[in-house]
C-alpha cells in the first residue's frame, strides 16, 4: 500500500489517517488531492478562524 504522499504529493504527520487502497486510486485517477488545515482550539471549541477563536476568547473574559 503506497503511504498518503506518494497518492496526493503531500507530505503526512504521524498518525494521519489514510484512505483505504481502493480509495487511493480513485483519488489519483479523478486527481483529488487532500490538503491539511489549522485550527484553532479554545475552550472546547475548534475555529477555522484565528479571529474568530480571539473574538470568542475575548467576549467571555468580560
């Protein structure tokens, strides 16, 4: 089974889950390409938006 990067060109973190083998080539034939995201955890939510977490962390410090 070929690792995520050699499927998508992009690198992986350890633990990173992997679609299944017939997955990987369908990704690969339709060139679909994952990409990874940072998120921003406050309080036991999760933010896509670094402003949006700080806005949240700021009105409950009121």
């Amino acid at each position: 089974m070929k690792q995520e990067s050699e499927v998508t060109g992009h690198s992986t973190r350890a633990g990173a889950a992997t679609a299944p083998e017939s997955s990987e080539d369908d990704l690969r034939r339709y060139g679909i390409s994952t990409e990874e995201r940072v998120s921003y955890l406050w309080n036991g939510y999760r933010y896509s938006n670094a402003g949006d977490a700080i806005a949240a962390a700021k009105r409950a410090a009121r």
